[in-house]
C-alpha cells in the first residue's frame, strides 16, 4: 500500500482488548493511533498503547463510549482522519456512520445503508432470501397486533420459537419459548432486554433449531468491486448465546459444505454492496442444511481466529479498503492453514451462576510461546469495573491439526494468571478436556447438556503453598526468627495488597 | 512448629497443615504435614506474591493474595481459596446455610429494572422476584425458598451497591401485614 493514499492519524472509538489491538496495527501502518477514555479508564491499558489519549466524561457507555457527538468533536479538533469503530459500542450504528461522513471523516466500515439494512436482522433476512440463500423458517410481523396473533404464528412454526431482538446482537434480546404459555411473558422480557441494549424494543420469531452449530463466515470488500470469504469460524460454544470458543476450520465442515457456505455468503455480500469487513453467520444442522443467521458489519470479536489461520492483518485490510485501497488478497490468493482456537477470558464467576467479577488485578500475567497470541485489554493493577463488558482478553492458539491447538491451548490456560476478580479460565479448562469437545461434536447446547465438572480436590502442594504464606498472619501467631527474617515472604513489599 | 488450620471455600472440612523448618546448608526447607502425609519442600518467593515451590524436584510456580482471611492460591491454571482459621472460629462455621434467609441481597453492583415483589405477597421458592442488570447483562434474583415479602427496599432503576438488601422476607409464623 502507498502510503500517500493512507491516513495519517486515525481515533478508535472503543475501549479494552479491541481498542489496543487496532492501536498495534495503526502504528505498525505509520498511523497516529488516538484513544478516547472514560473516568473510569483514565489508567487502562488502552489508553497507554496509544499515541494520543482524550478524555470522555463520565463512567457509563451512554455517557462515553456511545456519545458519537462528543467523540466526533474530539476528532475534529485533533485532525483525525478516519474512525475506526471496533465492535459493540458504536460498530453498528448507521447514525454514527453517517456523522462522520457529514464531518468528513472515513468511518472505517461498511455503508451507512449497508449498517442499517443489516442491523435490521428483519430486513437482512428479506436480503438474504432474495440472494437466494437458505433462512429459517419464522415471523416478522408486528408484535403490536396482539399476544393472539402472535400465539398463531407461533402454532404455525412449531414450538420451540425463538424470540429475538430486531436490533439485536450479542445475545440480548433473545429468549427461547417452549410452550404457548411463556410465549408472553417471554416476548416482554425480550423487548426490555433489546431496549435497554440497543433502543429498540422490535422482536421477531423463528424455528428454533435444536443442537445447531453456529459456523460463520469471514467476508470482506472494497470499493473496486472485489468480495471475498475468508473462510469460517465455528462458534458453538456458547453460554447464553454468547460465545466463549471459537475455531477454525469448522470439524463439521466437508470442502464441499465449505465452498458451498462460502459462494453464498460471498453472492449476498455481492447483491448488497458489501464494503469491508463483515462476518455472515449461518446455522448448520446436524444434517449439514444450513441456514442464514445474520450479518455483522463490523470486525468480529473472534477475528483472530481468521488472522491466525490465513496469516492476514484484518484490521490493516480494513484501514486499506477504507481509505480507498484493492483488497490486499484475493479468493485464490487466500489458504487456510492449520487450525486455530480462541477462548474469550470473562471475569465472572462458574461457580456462582457465572456472575460478572469485579475488583481489581492483584496478579496479572498472560502466557506466551510459539504460536500463542493474547489480545488483552488489561494489565496488572487494572481494576475491572461493573460499566463495562467483562471480557478481559483472549487467548488464541494455532496448531498444525486441531488437536495439536487444543494441547496448545490446555498448556496455555493453565498458565495464565487472574487474580483480584474471578473468571472463567477453570471452566474453559474442563470445556477444553470434555470428551464430546475433543470429538468435535459441537453443537450450541452444548453446555447447557453436558455437565461441566470442576475438579474440587485441592493439592497438598496448594496447602502447602498457602501455609507457607499464611504462617505469619494467620490467627496462630508465629514469631519470625532472625534466620527466617532472610527468607523472604510473599508478603514483604506487597505494592497494593488490602490485606495484612 | 507452625500449626495451621486451612478450610477449602465452599464445601470441605478445615485441613490441618504442620509446618516444620528443616534447613539444609544454605536452604531454608520445611517439612509439612497435612493429615498423614509428610513432604519436605523448598519455597522461593520474589515478594510480590509471587513464587515457586520446589517439592521432590518438581518446580511448582505459585501466586498467592490474601482477601480478608481467605488466601487465594493459584497453582497450575487453578485457584485454591483457603481460609486461615483459628480453632475458636472453627467451632462457629458450618451450621449458617440449611437456614432461611431474611432477606435478597444484589450480588453485584447494578441497576433494578423490575420488581415483581409487593410488601405482604407470597411467593414460591425459586420466584422470580428482582431483576437486575450489571456490565450489560440481564439477571434475575429468584426467591431462596417460598414466604412472604415483608419490605422493598428498592426502585426500578436504582443504581444499587453489592450486597444492597433489595427485598426482606418477613418471618415464619408472624407475617406482618405492613
């Protein structure tokens, strides 16, 4: 790429892991990286990696992260040239979209109209079905007729329905209805979860098809014409439709299902003007039928996966066809190599019905080797506050096969240190180890169907770990001897501890 | 001799651990004996918490925090929450969950959407009867076992702190009619 046609200095409106790993890749492309923070993320990581650093006001995403007026301002007073969004946040919004397009800014991302017809996972559906690409069956009618309408509707599809959020994303909104009598209370619960998320409390129905795997596709295009699918990611593992592992290649996936899934996505991008990056995300039944999900019009969380497996810098094609630039591969170009696995670090608590953790990192160090990649939006001393998501980081690993990258990643979990909040390394742990995982028998119900045991026994080593720091402050008090005073205790010059 | 009295979080009876220094030349050891097990183990700290404990040639890295009276150790991807109790304290533990509980607590930070409880109103064990949202996610607080509301002691879209009592329960026998 020449660097005359590139920006020169670029805001990333997001926070956490995203927003630092967008950084890297800005300043390895020569690009002022510019941060924005919230009070609360005056001392985050994301806010150290950057090049330049603005404040938002407030704690809440309402007050900072979603203030588009305010952030757009900051990039007009520190001559930025483009935005990029990252996901979540702002990614999706079509009226942030076109405010940096009204103030000369590239928003680093797919068109105005392409965000709102896709946002719209109504309208994307009637997109998708006129490319020619398989759907679910469901019901897009309006919710206000009435809860009898709608019991009609649903009796014609065939419980179990799926409730989800028209505006929807991430699992909210959604709710899965089993029989006719929860039908209203769910609809209800589902609208105020898709209000309080996105401001829009628009539902929709549909088949719920049950044990499906969630298989993705990684689509990309410029302005020259060109799309292009860089190939899947299989995202099954779910805990309340949020994804916790992810990998590629798909175990389910035959070459044929694969060029078959991939020419669709690619022909639907086509039909509907795609620019960017983007990921079309499919059900796939336990037959190999697969149905199209929706479109997400933004970088994926998951991203790395594909970065991994094609040896592609997403978000440097993404800063290249956003400044005008030909994609930097094309389909013949693109090869998928090995295999690559991504587990999504949450504080929040297994044991506790996976409630979000907060407090802050008394002990942070993420693992490292060949082949073992950690986008992480915290460091040592970070605290995880209640404002935001609770993803931490992810860990991503590749290996020769997949079960080369499963070794890879059980080596690499149980060598990443969390401690101040709790999270779910334990978990993903024995998710990892289950035998049906190690199978690649995968499906989205996964976890709700098999029982995740944790190991409860406590090694004597652990005991002996903790007496040997607890011999000095524990209720028997022990005095310290002249000699033991030269040992030292891992107590001694203990920076921000509460304790002792 | 060091005596410690360890109780696993959770389940699990409280472990006693011996301490005994047994230094060797220049290296400060101890032999440790928990239940009937004897091991001689070596421990390196770097005094930040952090350290590797060398038993019968296997280097185990460790990191240790201390929340209250709980020692947090992780070991090999695990953490391990043990307290450190006294005998008096071990005595007073073990007899608080079978019991009912007066009130709902908010187990996180967050925001009150709804409430679905009246002062005076039976519920069913398990009833949904607070739901909450914290870090963007929706979460509903269900009834710990069936009884009677007493006192609501929160608003749809209150901001409330962990730990916050949101709803009393009234007591067996007596139902205040408040």
């Amino acid at each position: 790429m020449r660097g005359e046609s590139l920006f020169k200095k670029v805001l990333i409106a997001n926070r956490g892991e995203i927003a630092v790993r967008i950084a890297q890749t800005l300043q390895q492309m020569g690009i002022t990286s510019v941060a924005v923070y919230s009070d609360a993320d005056r001392r985050a990581l994301h806010v150290q990696v950057a090049d330049e650093a603005y404040p938002l006001p407030g704690n809440t995403s309402a007050e900072t992260y979603l203030r588009y007026d305010k952030i757009i301002a900051l990039a007009e007073e520190h001559g930025v040239d483009a935005i990029h969004p990252g996901y979540g946040f702002l990614s999706e919004n079509e009226d942030f979209a076109i405010a940096c397009a009204d103030a000369r800014i590239t928003f680093i991302g797919p068109s105005p109209d392409v965000i709102r017809d896709m946002g719209d996972k109504i309208i994307a559906k009637e997109k998708f079905i006129a490319a020619g690409v398989p759907v679910v069956p469901g019901w897009s009618g309006d919710a206000t007729l009435g809860i009898d309408t709608i019991k009609q509707e649903a009796a014609k599809i065939g419980y179990p329905v799926l409730i989800k959020a028209a505006a929807g994303g991430g699992g909210k909104g959604m709710r899965v209805v089993h029989q006719e009598r929860d039908l209203a209370s769910s609809i209800e619960a589902a609208q105020r979860e898709a209000n309080a998320a996105f401001g829009d409390g628009r539902v929709f129905m549909e088949k719920y098809i049950t044990r499906p795997r969630h298989v993705e596709f990684q689509i990309f295009g410029d302005s020259h014409g060109n799309v292009v699918h860089l190939f899947e990611r299989e995202c099954s593992i779910q805990r309340r439709h949020q994804k916790i592992i992810e990998e590629s290649p798909s175990p389910a996936l035959s070459p044929e299902l694969r060029a078959k899934m991939g020419e669709a996505a690619v022909r639907a991008a086509k039909a509907i003007g795609y620019t960017n990056a983007g990921t079309v995300e499919f059900m796939v039944d336990a037959e190999g039928r697969f149905y199209f999900l929706e479109v997400n019009t933004r970088l994926q969380v998951e991203h790395p996966v594909t970065e991994m497996i094609t040896h592609h810098d997403l978000v440097r094609a993404q800063v290249i066809v956003a400044a005008g630039g030909k994609l930097p591969f094309t389909q013949d170009e693109l090869r998928q190599q090995g295999h690559a696995l991504e587990c999504r670090i949450y504080a929040e608590d297994a044991s506790r019905g996976f409630l979000p953790s907060v407090g802050v990192l008394e002990h942070y160090a993420a693992p490292s080797g060949p082949n073992i990649r950690v986008d992480s939006g915290v460091a040592e001393g970070n605290e995880v506050s209640v404002y935001y998501d609770p993803m931490l980081s992810k860990l991503i690993v590749w290996g020769r096969t997949r079960d080369e990258a499963i070794a890879r990643m059980d080596w690499a979990l149980a060598r990443y240190v969390v401690m101040g909040v709790t999270t779910n390394i334990e978990f993903l742990c024995e998710v990892l180890n289950h035998a049906e995982f190690r199978a690649g028998r995968l499906h989205t119900q996964f976890l709700d169907e098999h029982k995740i045991a944790s190991a409860a026994t406590i090694p004597d080593e652990a005991l002996m770990a903790a007496a040997l720091a607890g011999r000095n402050g524990s209720g028997a008090s022990h005095a310290m001897t002249t000699e033991e005073r030269r040992v030292p205790s891992p107590w001694q010059s203990a920076g921000g501890w509460r304790a002792f | 001799m060091t005596k410690l009295l360890l109780k696993p979080d959770g389940a699990g009876d409280p472990i006693e651990v011996v301490l005994q220094r047994t230094d060797a030349k220049d290296r400060v050891t101890y032999q440790i004996t928990t239940g009937d097990r004897v091991s001689s183990v070596e421990m390196e700290s770097t005094g930040s918490g952090a350290g590797w404990l060398r038993v019968q040639g296997r280097v185990l890295p460790f990191r240790i925090m201390k929340k209250g009276d709980v020692l947090h150790v992780w070991l090999r991807g695990r953490i391990h929450k043990l307290e450190i109790m006294d005998r008096a304290a071990r005595r007073s533990t073990g007899s608080t969950t079978a019991a009912k509980q007066s009130h709902l607590q908010a187990p996180m930070p967050g925001t009150v959407l709804k409430i679905n409880a009246t002062p005076g109103a039976v519920f069913e064990a398990h009833a949904p009867l607070v739901i909450m949202e914290s870090m963007k996610m929706e979460m509903t607080l269900s009834a710990p076992h069936a009884g009677r509301v007493k006192e609501v002691r929160c608003k749809p879209g209150q901001l409330v702190e962990m730990g916050a009592v949101l709803v009393t329960f009234a007591e067996d026998g007596h139902v205040a009619s408040a």
